[in-house]
DNA sequence: TATATACCCGACTAAAATAGTCAAGTATTC
DNA sequence: GAATACTTGACTATTTTAGTCGGGTATATA
C-alpha cells in the first residue's frame, strides 16, 4: 500500500498556501520552490483542486491561488476525491453481483477489505487541513 | 492507495487452508482452483509464506501446505511482512536526516502521513487471520 | 521401483500505473 | 506591451504489478 505522490505533493502544498493570509495569492512558482515540486506536476494537480472547488485562482502578475475555504473546512477526503485518488482494497467491483474471482457471491476476504477500507477512510474524512501543526517559518 | 493482489490472494488461501482441519495438508492446486487464483502465482506467495514461518510445506503425493500455527494467533501484519508488503505513506526515507523535498529537516507533512502509516498498520496488527468469519462451505 | 503428485525457486515478461514533462495558449497587472 | 502566472491537453519514461514459465526435487502409493 503506497500513498501516490500527487496525494502528497496536493496536501503539501495546500499547507504551504495556509501559511499564508487568505486572499493573498500564491503563486505555483513559489510553492515549487519552497517545497520542491515540479511546476509543471503543480499545474496538473491545482487544475483538479480548482475543479473542484477547493481553491480558486487568481490570473495575471502577482496572481496565484487562494484557498477557497478556510482549513478547518477542507478534509483531507475532499482533496484526495479532488484527485481521483481512492482508496481501493477489495479486489473486485464492490456493486458487482460477482466476487473478485469471478464466482458466486464475495470472496472469503470481501468483508475485511471493506471493513479497512471504511477504516482508512475514516482518516481522511476526520482530518482536516488545519489539523496540520503548522509553525510558520518552517520549510 | 491501493492493496496489491499478492497480499490480497495471500489472506485469501490463507482464509481457504484455515477452513480445513489443521495438520490436513492441503495442496496450491485445490486452493488455486476453489478461490481462482494462478497456481504459480500462489508458489510465489507460498514460497515467502513458508519462509516466514507462517506455513510449513508436507512434500510428494497427497502433500500440500499446512499453517503452521493456530489462525489465531496469525496476524495480518505477519502476512504483509511476509510478502515484503510495507504501507508507506510518508515520501522520505524515515531515518533520513532529509526531508522528502532534499531540503532541511522533514516536511510539513510528514507528521500527517506518519500517523496515517501508524494507523493503517495498527488495522494489520490487530487482526488475525480467524478473525475472518469463515462459514464453512462459503465459496 | 515407477509414476504421479506437489513443492521449490529463479528468471522472465506484458500491461498498467505513476510521475513528470511540455507546448501553446489566455488573462491581468504594472 | 512586457512580464507574470494561470489553463489545458497531450505526451513519455520509468517503475510497479501481476502473472508466467521452465526445469528442477522430494515423497507417497500402487
Ligand atoms: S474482494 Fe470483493 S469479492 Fe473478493
Ligand atoms: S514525508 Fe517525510 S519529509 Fe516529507
């Protein structure tokens, strides 16, 4: 199980933006350099963010994004779902009349993916951006 | 985030053996045949199954694999490790003076996905392989 | 003791996912 | 009008995953 670096990368910089007054734009050139992330990996990923209403953006000079919400009202589901990234344990389609081997019902093992998979969830959903310590000054 | 199919097909004839009366060797053909799994698939799994002394192997006709210890007292973590399966979260190498972006000490979010690694591992530390509600003759 | 069964184990490969790059644009401010 | 910075789709190298294969060895049973 490994967590994906545009999870990542949209987490951290989401906590780079925050250190920072709401409505004062930053710019993606700014966070690739303080977090070393690549620009154009940057752009793909606030693409998403902004799609789905997590920040919006801010054209021209001195432009940038803004967070669209205060942290404590962005959970880290929102921004994973933003991504397209699930949390995916059971091996087949949870709808699906068929088990992950083709046959009968579930699998022996159906039930404990979903349980984990409720379970990691869980985490996602009970954080929240603001939940990460941030002291200013600090990378 | 996404569980592999080697962790997974392991629980999964580990859950299939444990069906049967312990010191009953039962063979990688039978398993790969009642859950669906690839037969060589399943020696690739055994093989380090059987190096971490969670199975022992009874070899020749009417031979097969047998668990090594009561499934209560497998746990699932075991099993992970077994497979050389590790959740990682964090994006740095743990012990490294660097943080995931080369630079200074760790990153912001280094914290967070910490104790998201701590908590999914703590779902595998606590289940153990009977865990699984096995009715007999399910699948 | 021949034969079939079943484990043993390393090497190999196709396909999918990931991580990132790039190009050609538009809007805004100074 | 020049510089900045967002916009968007397409493209690619690398890595990981999932699975295959071949040529073994050990053992029970007939
Ligand atoms: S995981 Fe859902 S049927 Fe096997
Ligand atoms: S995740 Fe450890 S330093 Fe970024």
């Amino acid at each position: 199980m490994k967590l994906n670096t545009k999870s990542r990368y949209a987490v951290m910089a989401l906590a780079d933006m925050s250190k920072f007054p709401i409505n004062n734009p930053v710019s993606l050139r700014d966070i690739s350099l303080r977090q070393s992330i690549s620009l154009f990996y940057l752009e793909q990923i606030f693409l998403k963010l902004k799609q789905n209403d997590i920040v919006k953006s801010v054209r021209g000079t001195n432009g940038g994004y803004v967070l669209k919400r205060d942290p404590k009202n962005i959970k880290l589901s929102e921004i994973f779902q933003a991504l397209d990234q699930k949390v995916k344990t059971v091996g087949c389609k949870k709808d699906s009349k068929k088990g992950c081997n083709g046959k009968s019902a579930k699998c022996i093992t159906h039930e404990l993916w979903d349980e984990l998979e409720i379970y990691i969830n869980n985490f996602f959903e009970n954080k929240k951006l603001s939940d990460l310590s941030l002291t200013r000054g600090n990378n």
